[in-house]
C-alpha cells in the first residue's frame, strides 16, 4: 500500500468559505489558469480574445449557491484563498455585471461573472468537481484549454499533475493499523510520529510547524469568534437566520453543568459554519463545509476546559493523522462520498484531537475517532439550494458534540473491546460513497435538497 505524503498545512488550509471543494478548489484552479496562459508564446497571446470557464459535476449544480463563479473570477484575477480579503466574494457577487481586466503577453482582456458558464452535471471527466478553463479567440475558438479537478479539501489537480516534490517520511504507513504499529514499536505518541514526519518530508524546523499549527488554532478560535458576533441572515434566497448568538446566549443562561457545556459546543460550532456559509475567513478542518466541528472543540478547550495549548497542538496533529489516513483510504470531498467525509472525518478526527489533549493513550485515540465516524455513515451531501447552510451548519454542532461523546465512549471502556477498527470503518465510508447515488453527493438533486423545499 502506497504511504501518506499528505502534509499538515495543505490539508489544513486558510481561506474564504463556503467550501473548500467548490471555492478555494475553483480559486486556486483560476488562478493557476492565468499562470498557464502566461507561459505561453506572446505571439500566441496576441490571438486571445476572452476567457471561458465552463462547470460540469457539483461544481455546475450547486456552484453559485457555493461561490464558485466569484472564487473562479477572484482566481483569474489573482487572488489565493489564504488572502483573500474579508467580503471580496461577497462584492463580486454584489457587482454581477462588472467587468475586470487582465493583462496576457501585455494584451488586456477583459473577464466576468459572465465568463462562467454553467455545463454538464454528468460527465465522463474522472471527478464529479471539474471545472475546464478556455482561451479564446476573437471568433470563439478555443486556442488553449485546461480541465482542473477539485478533489476535496481544496486540493486541485489536472492532466499531467504531479504531486510536489517532498522529502521521506521517517516513519511511513498507510493505515491506522500501520500508524498503531510504528507507535507501539517505536515508543512514540502519535503527534511525534506527524512531528518527524512534517519536518522531513517539508523541511520545516519543528519551531516553524509550531508556529503554523498556532496560527491555525487562532484562525479557528476568529472564527469562532466573529460567528458569535454575527445576526441577521447568512447570504441567498434561503434567508437563513445566523442563530450562533442566540445559542451562545441560552449557554450562558443555562445553570446545569452538562446542558450548558453542551449548549456552548453547539454555539462555537454554528459560529465558525455560519461565518464558513458567509464567505467568511476560516480553516479547511478537513473541509470548508465541516470547518465547525474542530474549532468548536478547540474553543471549547482553550475557553472551557482551560487545555493548555501543547496539549491542544498535540491533539490537532493526532487529528491530522486521522484525517490524512480517511483522506488516503477513501475521500474527504462531499462530491466524492457524500458528507459522512466531510463532516463525518471532521468529527473523527475532532474526537481523536480531544481524546488526544486530555492525555489518553493513542489506542483511545483511535477508538474514538472510530466510534465518531462510524456514526455518520452513510450521510448524504444534500444541501438545500446549493447553499452550505441547511442542513450543513446543524450537521457540524452534531458532528462537535458526537466528537465529544466519542471520546467518553471510548474512554470509558477497555480499549481492547473495541471490535471495529477505524480503518475498517474508513472502507464501510469508501464503500458506501462509491453505491451513493450522485443526487446524494453535493448536487442537490436529493435528500433534503429536493424534500425542504416541497413540503
């Protein structure tokens, strides 16, 4: 079996929401686009004359309501997901009609929302998220073409792609049952197994992936913070209520220990989705559409539980390993398995983070990331009008808390009952998105997509 070479921060990624697959995935596509077209001859330049994006799969059914036209126009105009200004997605939208112009061989041309064009939801392109970007000629022709695939978590390939060039993993595996071997042979937690592992196959020195993995833990605690300040109604027709605020406030006045933690772990994780189905800043956790299950844990952690934040580092790298292997065996896209890989990973890998932080022996670790993904299986990807908002955001404060109550199960027995592994239930997730019906995976076609909207 081939072994991980995933590294922490591009699966943990910084950007603009609503979802990584369809709004950074489509940014970065853009962007790399225009890079393309720059290599190429200047006298083949001069025959450009306008640019054409076309949308087959998920990405054509659900991509305005995703913010997949703005991210693709941001992208042919430059901008990357991790510094993308606060509210330009939203402004693009804003300005549908407004044209941009980009500078090719020193020939201007100018692009649109218009420039995006709404294809096939089936097609014979090898995955459901491709978007196919066109440079055209004064008369239409298309003189230089790319198709780009959105594989889930922001991760983009195409044609000819080739994984970066990274160093040997001290410590290879592919699987949980390989990852629980390297530790019990080696003496190892498994956050020092992801430490050497980053550090070799990146480059990095331990200080700067400390570094990185605290600006990642305060991005998701800004999240979670700016989502608790927001009201009104999140962005489309659905005019969603933004109800972190109202939850945050019934935490508060609650008196009884349990309801009042638990009312606290639903608001943190409304707040990061809402301000994710915002277009707000947040971090892929594996995916945008699952971006408040972990910070929920991570707020509650810093805020509640007063965890220290060594320990909430080295949780975070226990859930990346969870992550990397879901990722590796199976999918973390919605397009792909439908969202018991997105929100389903996110809440194992949110438990496998707390069960992590509170000291736990890493064979609870990854019972409880089991016990948390074995009960999402078989969830769909159904969000209502495209939008990552119903039943999306409800799903992440389930996600949090059944991440939470993972981790008392698993620690509250003998690790060695446990008769399900996690990669065992990793292949039940693969299975089951490869026989899930493509209405089911993030195109709106069912589920309660099609059954909200008429009852």
């Amino acid at each position: 079996m081939p072994y991980i070479s995933t590294t922490l921060f591009s699966l943990f990624k910084i950007g603009p929401g609503p979802s990584s697959s369809h709004t950074i995935g489509p940014m970065k596509a853009g962007r790399l686009f225009i890079e393309a077209c720059e290599e190429l001859p200047r006298e083949f330049l001069a025959r450009a004359g306008s640019i054409r994006v076309r949308l087959f799969g998920s990405l054509s059914a659900t991509g305005e309501g995703h913010g997949t036209d703005t991210a693709i126009l941001a992208g042919l105009l430059g901008t990357k997901p991790e510094d993308c200004p606060p509210g330009l997605l939203p402004r693009l939208r804003e300005e549908r009609g407004k044209e941009y112009r980009i500078e090719l061989g020193g020939k201007p041309i100018l692009v649109s929302l218009s420039s995006i064009v709404h294809d096939s939801i089936v097609h014979s392109y090898p995955y459901s998220n491709t978007l196919v970007a066109e440079l055209l000629d004064a008369s239409g022709e298309v003189l230089f073409e790319r198709a780009y695939y959105s594989v889930g978590g922001g991760f983009v390939q195409w044609e000819g792609w080739k994984a970066p060039e990274l160093g040997e993993p001290v410590y290879k595996y592919g699987s949980m049952t390989e990852l629980r071997n390297i530790v019990r042979a080696e003496g190892l937690n498994i956050y020092e197994v992801m430490l050497a592992n980053e550090m070799a196959m990146t480059g990095a020195s331990r200080p700067q992936i400390i570094d990185g993995l605290n600006e990642l833990l305060d991005r998701m605690e800004t999240s979670v913070e700016h989502g608790l300040q927001g009201t009104g109604c999140l962005p489309g027709p659905l005019k969603v209520e933004r109800k972190a605020h109202m939850l945050h406030r019934r935490a508060h006045a609650l008196n009884a220990a349990p309801g009042k933690f638990l009312a606290a772990l639903n608001s943190y994780a409304f707040a990061a989705s809402e301000e994710n189905a915002s277009g707000g800043v947040i971090v892929t956790a594996p995916t945008c559409g699952a971006a408040g299950v972990m910070p929920a844990l991570v707020y509650a952690m810093r805020h509640d539980m007063h965890i220290g934040d060594r320990a909430i580092r080295e949780g975070f790298l226990a859930a990346a390993a969870v992550g990397f292997i879901a990722r590796h065996n199976a999918s973390i896209a919605g397009a792909e398995v439908g969202c018991q890989g997105e929100v389903g990973v996110a809440s194992a890998m949110a438990a496998a983070m707390f069960t992590d932080a509170l000291g736990n022996p890493s064979r609870y670790v990854e019972n409880a990331a089991e016990v948390a993904l074995e009960h999402h299986l078989g969830i769909t990807c159904d969000p209502v009008g495209g939008y990552v908002q119903i039943p999306c955001i409800e799903r992440n404060a389930m996600g949090a808390v059944k991440a939470f109550n993972a981790s008392l199960i698993s620690t509250g027995v003998s690790p060695e009952s446990q008769r399900v592994s996690l990669d065992a239930a990793i292949a039940a997730m693969a299975e089951t998105g490869r026989e899930m019906s493509t209405k089911f995976k993030e195109t709106s076609l069912g589920g309660l997509a099609v059954s909200a909207v008429t009852c």
